[in-house]
C-alpha cells in the first residue's frame, strides 16, 4: 500500500459516524486498521495515522497518544 492509499483510508475513517451518531465504531476501526497496517509495514506510522483518522486529537493526552500509536 502506498501513503496515498493510508491517507484515503484515514479519510473515510475520519468522516465515518456510527449508526448511533457517535464516533466509537470508528474509533474501533480505525484502532484495529492501525494495529493491521503496522504489523504490514514497519514503516506505518500510526501516530500520524490515528490523528488523521479522527481517533486522536489535540486534546489527547500524551500518555494515550503514545500508547496507542505503540500498539
């Protein structure tokens, strides 16, 4: 896959709402691809990936930020 297809991916996932109108079916998908995707390509960066996606935010915290792009 090319950064091309991540940043699509990343896309949809960000613009996707749940059938409840939440966010945490995306935030389900968009954790696992994550894991998926680096496990791939050692060159994945999820970090850059989850926030793309809408998983992680500005106002993250750290600790979270780092845990879960370390998955």
């Amino acid at each position: 896959m090319t950064r091309k297809d991540y940043e699509l991916i990343a896309k949809v996932l960000r613009d996707f709402v749940g059938d409840s109108g939440d966010s945490i079916d995306r935030d389900k998908i968009a954790f696992a691809l994550s894991k998926a995707l680096a496990q791939e390509n050692p060159r994945f960066d999820a970090k850059r990936f989850l926030f793309a996606s809408g998983f992680l935010n500005e106002f993250t915290p750290a600790r979270f930020v780092d845990w879960a792009s370390n998955q």
